[in-house]
C-alpha cells in the first residue's frame, strides 16, 4: 500500500521496454500530469522510439530520460517469460539505484510475477505495476470452461499471485479488470495491494481533420463491418474469412466488411489467401483491406464511418482498448462472451457477445445484427458513462496515488 506521508518517495521511475501499443499514449498521460504537479518529477527508462517521443514533449523540463541500451533492451523483450521478467527486474534494479529513485513503476507487471513471486526484492526499495492479464476469476464474470491449458495457466497464476503480492518490495498492483481487486482481497493475504485502475480513452481519437481518401471509397450504403488494429490469429481476423464464406447473397449484397491494421506476420500468407478465396466466393460482398498501422485520426474517423465494430477475440484475456474506441463514437462492438471482455459489454450495454471462437458461431452474430439492426445491441447513455469513467486524468491520478501516497 502507500507509504505514509511522512515517508512516501519523491523520486519515481518508470519503466517501460516494449513500444508497439499503448505505451507512448499511457507514458504521456503520466508525464502531462506531473507537469501539473510539481511535487514529484518523475525519471523514465524506456526504449529508444518511446525517448525519442518523450523527449520531444518534455524538451523543456527537467525529466530525466534514458533509453535502454541494445543488449538490455534484446533481454527484456525475449519471447522467453522467464527470461524477460528477471531481465526486467535486473534493470529495473540496477537503475532504480544508479538514477537515485526510491520507486519503480512496471507498465506491465504480467512479465514479473514470477520473479516477485519468488521473493526477489529491488535493494530496499519498492516497486508498483500494472496487471493487465488476471483470468483466475472469469468463472465468476460469466461462461467461462476453460480447456487444460487455459486450467493450468490459472493455477500457475493464482500461486505467483499469492506470492507475488507477500513481496514486501511489491507496493501497490494497479488492475485494469475492474472485477479482480474484489477477488483478490477474498482470496489472497496480500490482495489489499491490487487497486483498481481505468484504462484511458484516447484524448486524440475524434478523427479530426480531412478524411482519409482510403475511407471515402467504402460504400456509404453498405451496412459496415470494421475489424481493426494489429490483425492476428488470436483477434479473430482468419475466423472472420472463414465465417464471411457462408454468408446467403442477399445478405452480402447489404454488408460491407473492412480489415484495418497491420497484419501480423505470422498469419499474413494464410490472410492473403483466405481473403483472394473469399472475394471469388463472395463477389457481392463489398471487402476491404488496409493493411498498415492506422494513425490515432484515422482510427477515429474509421469508427465514426463503421456501424459495427468487430472485436472476435479468440478467448482473449483482459480488456481492449476497442472496447472505448467504439463506445466513444457511439458505436455497437460484436465480441466474446468470455471473461472480461464479455463481461463489460454486457454491463454496459456496449453491444453483442456471442461465441465467436467458431466460424458458424461467427456468422450467425453477424447475421443476427444485420437482421436486427444495431440499435438493438447497444445504449447509447451506458456507453457514454462508460467513456467517462476512463479518462486519462483518472488513469494517471491513480498510479501517482498508488506510488507516492497523494
């Protein structure tokens, strides 16, 4: 928990090695907030693109920020968890002693339960972090059987958990599922650590500015079916190819579906394919695809064009940042119904969960809305609360509360 006024830090690092999400977005939030606050200046460890990025904003204060070195960097980044969570914890204490902090923050503490979990401390001083990926409660979010893996995944959790959080080094654990603080103080000694916190809507994300030229040629007559972000296996994005096959004509003649992003390289011969094989199969369905990062206004204007956004996680665990894309534009998201994701849909009214892991199952929530209409899937009000419940100050304000005590 935090310390007590009388002895909370001052001097906080944060630390952060990967850059291909939300990091560069999430790292700005905090350092516009202590712009404002001038009882602490936070220092930051982070990878060469992110100090780059931060140290164009912050060009005129006196934030300390470094870049991980090469070989540093490689360690913490190794597909290997074991390896890139004692990298991570290494770093994180070496430095925190060379750059004469008393507190560390992990964007992402998934990576260090393991390390935590066994004791290892960080040369008296604390640590807090952000858990993004807790599952050992989805059986009490709503349908959820998990498979032998996903059982033995849960087990492995709920003992670094229970570990984890008796770490005196650990201070504070910042949950994006709202759902699992609760859990964790019924079930753990030390579950009074993990404290709740929002995950921010995008301040950038209104798709100001002229449209896309890409964008103006989607049909506007077309009922439109937006998948975007990073495209992998895991998001649904060959499932929905498969599902799109057995859509009857006349339902194709009314639906457009867009692809949007980036298409992981693991998976992108096989979309290639599969998407060629659908458009002969299904030539009166209107397909697009572009493939490519998609600037924060673009994402903005894209879903304010969509009238369903797609969100067919494959058993996905923790939340999405979809999820408050489309709320803010007002638009229905067609997802899981497992953990939760499914269960903050349901909650909010944010649109339809159905069994998506299936091609069939798929296709028939597509059809449903499309035969339905959107409007029978969301609320518009629910889904305004939800946006306004997340933003960036509230985001940022928690993690300063949970490390320095205000």
């Amino acid at each position: 928990m935090p310390l007590s006024d009388a002895a909370f830090p001052r001097r906080l690092l944060i630390f952060e090695p990967d850059s291909d999400g939300h990091q560069q977005e999430w790292l700005l939030h905090l350092l516009r907030f202590a712009q404002k606050d001038n009882r602490c200046t936070p220092s930051f460890l982070v990878s060469p693109a992110l100090a780059e990025g931060l140290r164009a904003e912050a060009v005129w204060l006196s934030h300390e920020i470094r870049a991980l070195r090469p070989r540093e960097l490689a360690l913490c980044r190794s597909r290997f968890l074991a390896v890139s969570g004692f990298a991570r914890w290494f770093v994180m204490r070496r430095y925190l002693k060379r750059m004469s902090c008393d507190i560390g923050l992990f964007l992402f503490l998934d990576h260090l339960t393991l390390p935590l979990g066994l004791g290892l401390g960080l040369g008296r001083r604390r640590a807090i972090g952000i858990l993004f990926r807790p599952s050992v409660h989805y059986r009490l979010l709503g349908p959820y059987v998990p498979g032998w893996r996903e059982r033995l995944r849960d087990a492995r959790k709920a003992l670094l958990y229970r570990l984890m959080l008796s770490n005196r080094a650990l201070q504070a654990v910042l949950s994006l599922d709202p759902y699992f603080p609760a859990y964790a103080k019924d079930h753990y000694r030390g579950g009074r650590k993990v404290l709740p916190l929002v995950d921010p809507v995008n301040p950038n994300g209104d798709g100001g500015g002229p449209t896309a030229s890409w964008l103006e040629a989607i049909p506007s007559r077309r009922m439109l079916f937006v998948l975007f972000g990073y495209l992998t296996e895991r998001k649904g994005a060959l499932t929905l190819l498969d599902a799109l096959k057995a859509l009857p004509y006349e339902e194709a003649l009314r639906i457009g579906v867009l692809f949007a992003g980036r298409i992981a390289p693991e998976i992108a011969a096989e979309f290639d394919d599969r998407f060629r094989r659908l458009g002969e199969a299904q030539p009166l369905l209107w397909l697009g695809c572009e493939n490519r990062r998609l600037g924060e206004a673009e994402i903005g204007q894209l879903v304010a064009r969509a009238d369903i956004v797609l969100a067919p996680y494959q058993r996905f665990v923790g939340s999405s940042g979809i999820l408050l894309w489309a709320a803010r534009a007002g638009k229905p998201v067609l997802t899981q119904n497992l953990g939760l994701i499914g269960r903050l849909v349901r909650d909010f009214h944010l649109g339809l969960v159905a069994d998506v892991e299936t091609a069939s199952g798929l296709l028939a929530a597509i059809r449903r809305v499309a035969h339905d209409g959107i409007d029978a899937f969301s609320d518009p009000e629910s889904m305004q609360r939800f946006v306004a419940e997340r933003t960036p100050q509230r985001f940022a304000a928690a993690i300063w509360h949970a490390a320095l005590g205000y």
